[in-house]
C-alpha cells in the first residue's frame, strides 16, 4: 500500500486548510536531544504554486501558524511554520520551500514580567504550573517528589530556558510528538531493555560504528542546601545610621522615601546568605511618625513594595528605623560539591552549578549519571533501513563485524520519496567487541603431495582444503587389531594424589591464571626461579561461586621477590609472601571465601600477613597524618590568600575612592547639576546621561534625582517628565528639538518653563486686498487667500452684475504659525549632567 500524505495549514482568522507539496523534498528530521539539552524536529517540503498561498505565507506577521502532516488519515507530524522561505519567480511561478519546526521555539520567547512560582512545590508540580503559565498542551509529567523552594522567571528569561534547567538537573529533557504535545524524555537510562534486534540483514546499508573520545571524564555538581532561619529580617535599612539608630534618614518637605514618588520594590537581603523567599513579611517602622505616612506596603515572595511620604509641607521628618521582619526566611547555605571521576588525570572536566538541587543524594545521582552517560557516548551508530522505530526506542545492534551494542534512538530522518530511515544511535549499554570470524581463520595446509622414488613429498599449500590423489594404488591400507583388549590396573597410590595436586612452573612469569580444571586440585605447588614479583590468581567465579575453597600452598621458589595470590575480583583481600632462601619448601594455607576474598591461616606465611596488616594501618595513619598537616597548611595559605585579597580589594577601593573623588569634584565643579551640554557622539560620557527621554535609577544619582523632583515632578505643570511602567523618573527627551530661553515675563513668546515643549511654528501673515469679478468669472480663493467681504456694482443690488470682492491673507491656513520665528539648527547629542 502506497502512502498518502496531505498538508493542512490554519492561517491567522482561518480554518484549516489543505495544501498540495511535492514528494521530491519531503523529509522529517526528529531527534531526542542534543547535548542533553532539547532539539526542535523540524519537516521540510516545497509547496506547489499558489497565488493565494503565497500571499497568505507573505502575510503571516508576527503570527505563529500551526501545520500538520496527514499520513493515511493520521496526524504524522504537527508544528508551526518557520518564517524565512524563499518564492522563486522564473517564467512562471516556482514551487515555495518551506520548514514546519516543532513547539519548542513558542516556549522560548520571553515571559515579558516577573513570574515566581509559589514556594515548597514539589519538582513535578512546579512543572506543570510553568507549562500551565506558557499555555503548552502535555503529557503526564514524570513523578519527582524532590522540593523546590520556589522558581522566579524573570522578564528576560523564557518558559524553555527554566524547564530545560529544572528537568535536566533531575534526569530528564522534553520533546514534542506528533500531536504538538510536549513529552518527557529520560535522559539517563540505569538498566536499558532491548525492545529490537537489529542487525545488517535489514539494513539498505552498511551499519556504522563511530568511535570518539570522551569528552568528560569527571562531573563534578555544586549545590547549595536550604537553611530555614525563623523569626528574622529580611531587609534592615542602614542608611545614615547614628546615635543608636539603625538608619537615619531625612525626608524633605513633601518627599518620598528613596524619592520614590510612586513606591519602590526592595529585594530581601540576609546576612545568612542569599535569600530564596520569605514568609510572612511585616513592616518595622519608626521616626516622626506624626508627620511620615506608609501609604503602601506589599511583601511578595522575594520583595517588598514600600510607599513612604512625609506629609509635612514645610518641614523636613526624619526615619530612624525602616526593617523587613519575617516569620521565615528560607536561604541558600554554602555551596557543596559531588563529585564522580574514571581513574584518569586528563582536564575533561564538567562542572555542573545547580540551580534547583538543594539535597546532596540528588547531586551525586546527577554527577554519577552524567558520567556513566559520557563513558558510553563515545560509541555511535548510524544505519538506514525501510522499518520505523520509535524516537528514543532502546534496540539491540548486531554485527559480526561491529560487535554487539545496546543502544537509544537518537536521531532519525525520514525520506517519504524514497522510502527509508536513517538512525543515529547513541550507546546505552554494555558493548560486547566482535570474536574472532570464520573469514579471519587461519586456514590449515594440504597435506603433504606424494614423492616419487621414495622421497617425501612437498608441503601443500595453506588456505585450501586437503585433497587425496586419485586412484587407490596411492592409498595405503591399514590393519587394525579389532581383538578385545584388557587395561592395565593403574598404580592406586599414585592416582590419589595425582587428582589432588598441582605444579605451576614460574620461571620468567609474571602471572598464572588457574582455571576451572586447575582449581580442582586441593594442593598447589609453585616452583622454578623468580625473576620479578609473581601473581598466582586463583580461579573463581562470583555468580556460582565456583572456586570457594582451601588450598595448601608449598613455595618451592628460588629468587628475592613477592608472590602476591589472589583472586581476578576487584576489590578483594588477598596474601603474599617474600621469597627468600628461608621460605624454600614452606607454605600455607589459603582459603577463597564466597566474596573472592583469599586469606591466610596457620601457616608460614601468617606472620607475614600479620606484618602486611601492621604495615597497612602504619601507612594508613602516616596517609591520615600527612592528610591532616596537608589541610591544615591548605587551610593557612587559604587564609593567607583570603586576606591578602581582602587587603588588595581595599587598597583597590581605596585607589578608586581617591580617583573618582577626583573625578566627582573635577565634573561637579563644571557646572551645576541639570546643565544641558552638547556632544558630537552619544557614548557614555561620565556626570552625564544621554537626554533621549530613557528613565534612569534615583538611587545612582541621588542629587540629580531631588533636582528633578524639584523642576520637573509636578504632574500638574506643563514640563512634568513623568515615570515609566516601573516607577522610575524619565529624563527629557531634547533629540531633534533647539532650546530657547524661557519667556520669564518678557512677553516675547517663549516657553513659561524650563524644558517646557513647543512645537514648531511661523509669525503669521496677513493683508488685505480688493479685486472685482463677475458671475461669469467669479473670484476664487484658495491657499492663504480667503473672501471678507462681498460689494456690488452697477446697481449695487443684483447678484448678476459685477462685484467688487475683499479678499484676504493669512498663512496660518496652510503652515503653523506663532507670534515668534523658530530657527533650525545642526544636529548634535544633547546631554544632561547628573552629579
């Protein structure tokens, strides 16, 4: 059965529509992730000409049209038109390349506000309030019961940017399926289940195997735990603080606390480290409470909205005491570190700083994942084939040549023309490398050819199969003795202890492994000349526990080495033994225990197990010694380098005081704060802030900010400057505008106040003059000219005899006018000082 596919589009205000596309560039790209992180899918596909399409595709805006793939009446693929696309226009209108990309990039726009998600939510709750916010249709959401101790999204910040962190520091990313639903994917899998085999017999090609190195061999996860501190502050103002006073701060007649005319947002502050967020927030105020009135106060999450004006109009009022107190105040304690490394000492090292991991099993889970995920990784496979696996579907990859590789689909490309799928898969389990081939076989040689005159005959050739010569007078027959034979009685003494022991030869060897058979023999004895140390490794298997037994070990062993014995086990105890000339013909006696563990006991060797023993902990409290006197000295040179830093920062500060002292005097004493300057560029100039009608922060220009409280913070007054959307005070904007003294009384026409706008304009001019006509050549005005007055004529009385019209001049019919002339000027970068 051949395929169907169709397109629907649903444009802005439209209903869904269906589109013909051409098969020759239809293909779909889906992939599972990218570098841990999410990947958008995207299909792409030429449309055939259409007028109309084309003008719809053209007048698509800033809106997001949504797109989908019909495949034999099923959705096969949704998302949403990219909108850079190309249409072509040769003799005749061309088919128009276009790409549908998946619902990721709707989450990356920006939240545009600030966002915080109410506190001790569990990870999977706090998901789904995110996506409720970013309107995203999903499927059910992994189970992660961790506490998050609140997520503030700010206006910069996107939906996909604070998923993608949340998710991927507990173990998982997302994607979109076919429906434009968002999944979630597991990025570490801890035990992977084969749900396919693959192997070359289905495949159109070869299957390929990529080999990389690592790119990490240590992860390493900071994180910081959450310190509850009950009955606390969460801001304390100091400000001016004097007199056993915690602040002191001076509100002028009629002025607001930090000149905030419309309030100010403070964030909370701890001296127990970075706050997270606080609960019940109250006000602590204290001062000339009679003349100072809190006309607003909101605690939110993680900052206090606070309103606070003097209502005195004549006198300045004083605040001695401005606190935020909280019934809880959750904190971020020092940063921890978890750390997971492969015995290696390159630099392919991966720090992680998280974000939202507040316990320390969470962060050595994530760094232990991370790196077994990088130490399979390494290993990837692409292969094609006519069959459709699902995204991130776990297979099986066999091939007599590549080995055999537990895998995840990683990425895979569909071609509708040509029917087939390309896969790229990522390694997720053991890799098992190829055994030898038959193809690899060293092929035995002929036997050797016949001679002649009795001499022997050559070698046959290798890599060919045996042949006989033809004819039987070649052949030589043999005659066998079929007679029932008896076997001799074996010696019954030498049978016994023949199944019962063993002698290794160990001249010029390093090692012995035993094997199955060998383990079977109760006594061992090890002989020759040592030439180096020796490992006897005895056999022994975990998963049946083959091998757990006792041994007798006899050293018939010449040399000054160690014998070390032990099993191939990691991690177990094992024995050993300096050979010398007074060991010649010892022993002892070895036991393997379930575990792999070999031990020692009654023996020679025991007082040298019991030396190894007393060595081992001497070396242990020598390591544990010298640790201690290494991070005490690592512990004073850090102080050292603390306060040698600290001292620096001062002296930099101080160097900095100085200059800036200087630099303050030099730009205050060139004028008065509010001067207007002009500048031939507009980059920063120091004192000064560029007169574009921006806002600026009062706090960095306090006195600047009481001067524009005083000129240009009355709302009632024509050259009021106002506030933006987040309550701070604009600057003028004086861009493409000349500046004029103000009228002052003059009576010249100017502007009453500083900064006050005028548009441009013209002195009016106006006359007078008198023109006569008649009915059938009237007097038309238009332009500046316009009728006064109408006489008649003649009689004087008839409309149909000549007249004699008024008629007047004045330019304010066409042009602005004023009673004064506006010059124009050369441009220039205004500029107001500051400090």
């Amino acid at each position: 059965m051949k395929d169907k596919y169709k397109l629907k589009i649903k444009f802005q205000g439209l209903d869904w529509k269906e589109y013909n596309f051409i098969l020759n560039d239809f293909s779909i790209t889906e992939i599972l992730h990218k570098d841990l992180k999410p990947a958008d899918a995207s299909c792409q596909l030429s449309l055939l000409p259409n007028i109309e399409l084309n003008n719809l595709l053209l007048g698509m805006g800033e809106f997001d049209v949504q797109a989908q793939i019909i495949k034999n009446g099923k959705i096969f693929f949704t998302g949403y038109l990219k909108k850079n696309f190309t249409i072509p226009k040769a003799q005749k209108l061309q088919p128009v390349k276009i790409e549908i990309v998946s619902g990721g990039y709707l989450l990356k726009q920006k939240v545009g506000r600030d966002v915080f998600i109410k506190t001790k939510k569990t990870v999977s709750a706090t998901i789904k309030e995110i996506l409720d916010l970013a309107g995203i249709n999903h499927k059910p959401i992994p189970q992660i019961n961790d506490i998050l101790y609140g997520v503030h999204l700010k206006p910069d910040d996107s939906y996909h940017k604070i998923l993608t962190e949340i998710l991927f520091e507990y173990g998982f990313t997302f994607i979109f399926d076919n429906e434009g639903k968002l999944d979630f994917i597991k990025l570490f899998l801890n035990n992977p289940q084969s749900e396919h085999l693959i192997n070359g017999r289905e495949c159109l090609d070869l299957i390929s195997l990529n080999h990389d190195e690592r790119k990490k061999t240590e992860v390493s996860t900071e994180w910081a735990g959450v310190e509850i501190v009950e009955d606390s502050y969460a801001f304390k103002e100091t400000a001016g603080a004097q007199m056993g006073y915690s602040c002191y701060i001076e509100l002028l007649p009629a002025a607001y606390y930090r000149g905030a005319q419309d309030g100010i947002y403070i964030p909370y502050q701890s001296n127990q480290g970075e706050v997270i967020f606080a609960e019940n927030v109250t006000l602590e105020i204290d001062g000339d409470m009679s003349n100072i009135a809190v006309q607003n106060f909101e605690p939110l999450n993680t900052k206090a909205f606070i309103k606070v004006k003097n209502t005195d109009n004549s006198f300045s009022n004083w605040i001695r005491k401005l606190n935020f107190k909280a019934e809880k105040v959750y904190v971020k304690k020092t940063k921890n570190k978890a750390k997971a490394a492969n015995n290696t000492t390159n630099d392919k090292r991966l720090n992680i700083q998280a974000k939202y991991i507040y316990t320390k099993v969470r962060a050595e889970l994530l760094s232990k994942d991370l790196l077994n995920y990088y130490n399979l990784s390494n290993i990837t496979y692409k292969f094609k084939t006519i069959k459709d696996y699902k995204l991130g579907s776990v297979v099986s990859i066999q091939d007599r040549n590549i080995g055999t590789g537990v895998v995840r689909i990683l990425e895979k490309k569909t071609n509708v023309l040509e029917n087939y799928i390309e896969y790229t898969a990522e390694t997720v389990g053991a890799y098992t490398p190829p055994t030898k081939t038959e193809s690899e076989i060293e092929a035995e040689p002929r036997p050797p050819q016949d001679g002649k005159d009795g001499k022997d005959g050559k070698e046959g050739k290798p890599g060919q199969g045996a042949f006989f010569p033809h004819g039987d007078k070649k052949i030589i027959h043999l005659n066998f003795d079929e007679s029932k034979k008896t076997k001799p009685a074996p010696n019954p003494s030498y049978t016994a202890w023949q199944s019962k022991i063993i002698e290794l030869g160990c001249t010029d060897k390093q090692e012995i492994k035993m094997t199955f058979e060998d383990a079977l023999h109760n006594v061992i004895i090890l002989s020759g000349e040592l030439k180096n140390d020796f490992t006897l490794k005895l056999f022994f298997d975990k998963r049946t526990g083959n091998g757990s037994k006792q041994y007798l070990i006899v050293y018939k062993l010449t040399g000054n080495f160690n014998v070390t014995i032990q099993t191939e086990e990691p991690a177990t105890n094992k024995i050993s033994q300096n050979i010398n000339a007074e060991t010649f013909g010892l022993g002892c006696y070895a036991v393997v225990d379930f575990r792999g563990n070999v031990w020692a006991f009654e023996g020679n060797i025991k007082q040298s197990l019991i030396d190894e023993i007393l060595q081992h902990t001497e070396n242990k409290l020598n390591n544990n010694a010298q640790q201690t006197i290494t991070h005490f000295q690592n512990e004073i040179n850090n102080f050292y380098l603390q306060e040698k830093n600290k001292m620096n920062v001062f002296i930099q500060q101080k160097m900095d005081e100085i200059k800036n002292y200087n630099k303050d005097r030099f730009i205050k004493e060139s004028g008065a704060i509010g001067e207007i300057r002009y500048f031939t560029s507009k980059k920063y100039t120091y004192g000064y802030l560029y007169a574009n009608g921006f806002s600026f922060i009062p706090e960095l220009y306090p006195e600047f900010y009481q001067f524009w409280l005083e000129n240009f913070g009355d709302r009632n007054k024509k050259n009021y400057l106002g506030y933006d959307a987040f309550g701070y005070p604009k600057l003028p904007d004086l861009r493409g505008v000349a500046l004029r003294a103000v009228d002052d009384g003059s009576g010249r026409g100017g502007a009453a106040l500083a900064l006050e706008y005028q548009g441009d304009a013209i002195r009016n001019l106006k006359g007078r003059v008198g023109v006569q006509g008649n009915d059938g050549y009237p007097n038309l005005t238009a332009g500046v000219f316009h009728t006064l007055d109408t006489g008649y004529i003649d009689s004087g009385t008839s409309q149909s005899s000549g007249y004699l019209r008024l008629l007047g001049f004045d330019t304010s019919r066409v042009v602005p006018t004023a009673e004064d002339n506006r010059v124009k000027s050369y441009g220039v970068y205004p500029f107001i000082k500051v400090i």
